[in-house]
C-alpha cells in the first residue's frame, strides 16, 4: 500500500483510536473492541474496513467470528519514508545553515 493510503486511514483521530486499542491485543473481534471504545460495533467495523483497505489491519474467520489484527509492515514503511523525508530536510537545513553563515 501506498505511504498516502496510510496516512489517509491515520488521518481520522477516531481510527487511530481503533488501531490503537487493536494493537494492545493479538487479534480482536469488532465487538471486543466496541466495549471498549465509545463508537458503536458498525463504526468500529467501518473503521476497521477502512484500515484494512490501507493494509494496516487484516481479518481471518475463526469460527463465527471474524478477527482482525495490526499488520506493522504499512507502518514501518511509511515510517521508513518519514525517517528518509526529516533525513533530506535535515541535509538541506545544515547546507542552508552554512550558506546563511557565510561571510560575504
């Protein structure tokens, strides 16, 4: 998935909270996760579709009950790209530092 798509899923304060409560446990049911947040079970599940579109959350059937669980791969990506983005800035900032100190 694209560093976008993530940022777009995290872009919404109420699904960082759903991905936040999910990532304390293995896996969770949408149920599991609706007692303890203050959405209801269908909004639990449209975030949690909407992560899983972004890659950060995927699902498996166990049983009748479906369970999702964090996949850290789409976080540490972007992560990554952030680290390389401040690390670009960073460079140019200190070539700028130097120019600016420059006596004329």
């Amino acid at each position: 998935m694209s560093v976008e798509t993530v940022f777009g899923a995290l872009a919404d304060p109420t699904r960082r909270l759903v991905l936040e409560a999910l990532a304390a446990r293995p896996a969770a049911s949408a149920s599991a996760l609706a007692r303890e947040l203050p959405i209801s079970r269908q909004m639990v599940l449209k975030h949690l579709a909407v992560l899983g579109e972004s890659g950060l959350v995927s699902s498996s059937r166990v049983g009748r009950e479906v369970l999702f669980q964090v996949r850290s791969a789409p976080l540490a990506e972007t992560a990554e790209w952030l680290s390389s983005l401040a690390s670009q800035w960073d460079s140019r900032l200190a070539a700028l530092k130097l120019k600016a100190e420059q006596p004329e």
